[in-house]
C-alpha cells in the first residue's frame, strides 16, 4: 500500500528531567507510518518504546524534532488542541483495560460520544453498533466486573472505534490475557485494520502477537533499531 | 455539553450512594440548622407581636416601681389607688378607658376539679380597653361592681378545666373559701405566644381586694387611648398628673413608670431578632464546615480516580471538561444536600414549632438564601479538588494504581 504517511516523525527527541538528572529516552526517532498499515512496536523495556508511543497517541510532546499527524505540526499545539486531536482521530486500547469501574459496557462505550456531544439516541444507537461489532451486543449492560479479561478488552476495542478514528493506538493489548484469548483479539485487530482501514499501532512484548502486522519497528536504547516486514505484509 | 457533564455527575453520585451521602451530611445538617433556627427564631418574633398587640391597640400599662416589675423605686413606690384611675379617666382628654388591675394566683375548685389560674380584678372598662368580647352570658352591672359582688366573667381554658362540657353560667365554683358565680364567658384568644390568655378569671376589682388581696391596692392600671389622640402626649399628660398626685418633687425620678404596649412589642421583638440572627450565625458556621466535608471527600475522589481521569484525558475530554465535570459534580452533591437539608428542617420545625410554643411559619426567603448558600458552597470548595482533576497529567494519570 503506497498511500501517504499519516504520522510521520523527523528527529524526535525526548529529554525527561533537566541537568544531570536528566535522561534521554528518544535520541532522535525517524518513522513514517502509512494509512492502513497495522504496525507492532516491538523492544526490550527502556527502548523507549512506551516514550513513543505517548508521542504518537498525542498524550506527551516531543523535546526535539517535528511530529506531523496528518500533516499537522503535533508539537505546536497545546493541551486542549492535542486533547480534541485524540477525540477526533485516536483510539486508544490499554494492557490493563482502563475501563470505568461499576460502569457497563455500553456507558464506557458511550463515553468518547459524549465528549463529542451526541445527543442520546443516536449515542446509543452508535455505542451498540461498536459492541456488535466486537460481538459483545448481548453483555451491553454488563460491568467490568462481571466481564472476563478477554471480553473487558473487546469493550476497550468497541469504546476505541468506536468514534470511527483514523489510528488505534494499542499498548500491550494482550498482556494480560491468554494464549487463546490474544489470539482472538489479534483477530479482531486485524479485522478492524483490514475491513474498516484502521491504522493500527500497536506495542508488544511477544513475536506471536507481532505476526499479525504488516510493519515491525524494534527499539533499543531510544533509537530505532531496524524495521522489517511482518508476515501478514 | 453542560446537560452531559450534569448526566455524568448523577451517575457518578448513583455509583456512590452512600459516599455521596456522607458527603453532603455536613451540608444537609448546615442547612437545616440554619433553616431550622431562623424559621422557629421568626416564629418566635411573631408570636412576640402578636402576645403584645393582643393586649389591645395603644394602650398604656401603668405600674408602679421603675423599669419592668416592682424594681428601683422598690419600698417606696406605693401601688395606686381608686381615686388615681378616676382623676385619669376625668382629666386627661383623649382616654377610651382605663381599667384598674389587681391580680391573685388561686386556685379555682368545682366539684372534683381543680385548676391553678390567675384572678383578674378590674372594671367593666376592662373589657372595652381589650377589645374583648363575650362569647355568652354578661357582663357585671354597676350594683354588682360598686358591692365587689363575687360574680366572675371566666377564660375559655378556665371553662375547660372546670366545666368540660357543662354550661357554666349561673354555676357557682370556689375559689379560696369564696363561692363565684359565673355569668360571663369570654371569647377565646387562643395562645398568645408565651402565656395562655384565656387562662384568667375576671371579677369585679372590690370584690378582689376584700375577699383576697385584703387591700384597696391596684397593682396596674391600664389606659386605652382614642385612636384620634396621639399616644406619646397622652403618656406625657399622665405622667404629670400621676406626679403631681404622688407627691413627686421636681428633679426627683418617678416611682411609677408608663409602658407603651407597641413600644414594648418593638423592643421585645429587636431583642428576638438579634437573637435568631445570632442563632442563624453559629448554625452558617456548621454550613461552611460541611463545604469543607465537601471538598475533603472530592479531594479523596480525585485521587482515587485519577485513573478514570487518565481514561478521560486519552479519550479526547479537554482539561476544562474534567474540571467541569467534577466542579458539577461537587454542586450537584452540595445542592442535593441543600434540598434533603430543606426538607429536613420542614419536618423539623413543623414538629418543633408547637412543642416550644411558637406559630410555624415557613419563609420562603431564608429557604431560598440556604438553598443558593449550598450551591455556592459546592462551587467554591469543588473547584480546588477539580482544578487538581483537570490539570492532571494523563500519562502519569494513566499509570496510577
């Protein structure tokens, strides 16, 4: 797929901490990701891979460097403009889930539609939509609690596509989940990356899970290491 | 936008039913408190007012001694007589009635029943001074009056006590060794604020000296004074003539003292004025420490939700959304609390209100001024833990356990 990058970094460069405290966890990052690809993030921990991450979910800003999301100067905004960045474009998938407690399925599925102000009908209508989709439809009134690992994060996935983004954003999705049950989230993954073209983004420790993207990156000591074809490409 | 963060912070408050009513205990007992005082407070100014006015319309209370009671002038100040009541009637111009009082505490017996009541000798003056109508019978005629006949006009309570259901005129019932008959009932007053004004026994005032007093002493004496005529040069006007008559030289103080009943009724209700705002006072001090009870718990509610906060960053909400949401948050909570404390002090003071005496009277003014004081209460002690909430960092917010 030769389409256009829609992230690009040039020279990012992340400095936590100031004078001789301070460490560098991106030492100068180039990467372009092409719209539709399904991408997995691979390093061991303090690669900077989480560091990078955060920059491209438009959760942290970059020391150094330019990042463009769509063509957009990233590191030029502020705040709020990066947060309505993510209500617009970005979903997000978590290895602990982070779905609200004593909340069910539907109202955390609800919540990216409130922010966009959608009235009640069609947030509904829209959020039980998403559940289908992750073929939760029956457990909408379900908490968390009442929910397995694997079907909380089939929740997570419906509540991140749920505003139809342009790039999911996915950190260690299956991390806390088995063998069989990462499985069938990588499938759902994959579904959403290739019926809906949804970019995909996605940190992982484990090369099982890194076969379903078309895009490798590995990371090491704040640099890009090397990037390779996934057996899915 | 503003309906959706309110629908977010009732569910957030139905999610933690007991946690949201914990918190608010502080305001609901604040705002009832305040609510509570103020209103029994009012009723209480009220009924002040009403027992003062019911002693007739400008009338002026004429008792001997300085200030209230028999003070000051204490041994010396004599009681007045007779002839005093009849110089007032005849030389001060614009006098409706004046009506000599002696009074005695006795106890009224009829057959088995007995009831403990105020005996009440004056002139038939009394009653037009008053204002006061018979409800049956009459009045004492001017034979009975001059002969201090032992003939009695009788309160409603008094009627209760002793006759229940029986009718009381031309019965006859003891009081001391003396045998009353009763000719007259009076209207009844009802409670008139701090003491029972049907609770009385009227005779003609000879027949109170002889038969209990065993003086010609009249404790007070009360002048009605014409509507046409200006109260105060009345008051004057008499003050010089009871001078003269006692005997008082120039530069000597009085030994006798004139009360205006409205002058009294205006003290008497500054006093409870000052003393329900006083009230009201130390009952707001219980109000603002239920803001901080408030703001305690939502400080405790950020951090532990830091995390959902995180869930809300990365999600798209903008930093003034989470501020908004938990300022809401913090005024729903506070304004719920206003409105069970509101309610709280209906019940209240609705119950209270006849217990100690005082009419119930429900002020839509102070309701409203407690109401919006706990919705302020929200804005002001919400605000510190939600600017905490929404300048939260949402990767650190994320990664909180």
């Amino acid at each position: 797929m030769a389409n256009d990058p829609i992230i690009a970094l040039r020279a990012v460069t992340k400095t936590y901490g100031s004078g001789a405290t301070a460490f560098q966890a991106l030492k100068g990052i180039d990467l372009e990701v092409a719209t539709g690809d399904f991408v997995a993030v691979m390093g061991p921990s303090g690669s900077g891979k989480s560091t990078a991450m955060n920059i491209l979910g438009c959760l942290d800003v970059p020391t150094g460097g330019a990042f463009l999301f769509k063509g957009v100067p990233v590191e030029q905004l502020d705040r709020d403009q990066r947060a309505l960045l993510r209500r617009r474009y970005l979903g997000f998938v978590f290895q602990g889930f982070n779905l609200l407690a004593r909340t069910s399925a539907l109202e955390n599925v609800e919540l990216p539609l409130l922010y966009r102000g959608e009235e009640k009908s069609r947030r509904r209508e829209t959020a039980m939509a998403a559940l289908a989709k992750v073929g939760l439809a029956d457990w909408w009134d379900h908490t968390p609690a009442e929910l397995s690992g694997g079907q909380q994060q089939r929740v997570a996935i419906a509540r991140a596509i749920v505003t139809n983004p342009d790039v999911l954003l996915a950190d260690e999705p299956t991390g806390n989940l088995d063998t069989t049950t990462s499985y069938e989230i990588m499938e759902l993954l994959t579904g959403l990356n290739r019926d809906a073209g949804i970019t995909v983004l996605m940190v992982t420790h484990e090369p099982d899970m890194a076969e379903y993207a078309r895009t490798i990156i590995h990371f090491r000591d704040g640099l890009v290491e090397r990037v390779e074809q996934g057996a899915a490409a | 936008m503003f309906f959706t963060t309110i629908i977010l912070a009732v569910r957030e408050i139905r999610r933690h039913l007991l946690r949201s009513f914990l918190t608010v205990l502080g305001i609901v007992i604040g705002v009832a408190a305040v609510v509570t005082m103020v209103t029994l407070g009012q009723g209480a100014t009220a009924a002040v007012a009403e027992q003062i006015s019911s002693l007739g319309a400008n009338i002026l209370q004429i008792r001997p001694g300085q200030g209230f009671g028999r003070g000051g002038g204490g041994a010396q100040a004599p009681d007045f007589a007779m002839e005093d009541v009849e110089a007032i009637e005849e030389q001060i111009a614009g006098v409706r009635a004046v009506a000599p009082q002696a009074q005695a505490s006795a106890l009224a017996v009829r057959n088995a029943a007995n009831w403990q009541t105020t005996i009440n000798g004056t002139t038939t003056q009394f009653f037009t001074a008053q204002q006061w109508q018979l409800e049956s019978g009459r009045v004492w005629n001017d034979a009975e009056e001059q002969a201090g006949k032992a003939v009695c006009v009788i309160g409603n309570t008094v009627r209760q006590n002793l006759f229940r259901n029986d009718d009381p005129i031309g019965e006859r019932f003891r009081i001391r060794d003396v045998a009353c008959e009763v000719i007259g009932t009076l209207s009844a007053r009802g409670q008139g604020g701090f003491q029972d004004q049907d609770d009385v026994v009227l005779m003609p005032i000879k027949a109170v000296q002889r038969r209990f007093s065993g003086n010609r002493d009249i404790r007070f004496i009360m002048v009605a004074v014409d509507d046409a005529y200006d109260t105060a040069s009345v008051q004057s006007q008499i003050e010089t003539l009871l001078r003269e008559r006692r005997s008082i030289g120039p530069g000597e103080q009085d030994n006798f003292n004139i009360f205006d009943t409205r002058q009294i009724s205006e003290t008497l209700q500054g006093t409870t004025r000052i003393l329900t705002a006083v009230m009201g006072a130390v009952a707001a001090v219980s109000l603002i420490v239920g803001g901080i009870g408030i703001m305690n718990i939502m400080l405790v509610s950020v951090t532990e939700r830091t995390r959902e906060v995180g869930i809300r960053l990365a999600i798209g909400a903008v930093a003034s959304e989470v501020l908004m949401q938990f300022l809401v948050e913090a005024v729903v909570l506070a304004c719920l609390g206003g409105l069970i404390g509101l309610l709280l002090a209906l019940v209240v003071t609705f119950f209270l209100a006849p217990v100690i005496q005082v009419p119930f009277l429900f002020d839509p003014q102070i309701n409203l001024i407690a109401f919006s004081v706990s919705a302020l209460i929200g804005i002001v002690f919400g605000y510190f833990p939600a600017r905490r909430a929404a300048a939260l960092n949402p990767i650190d917010a994320l990664r909180h356990e």
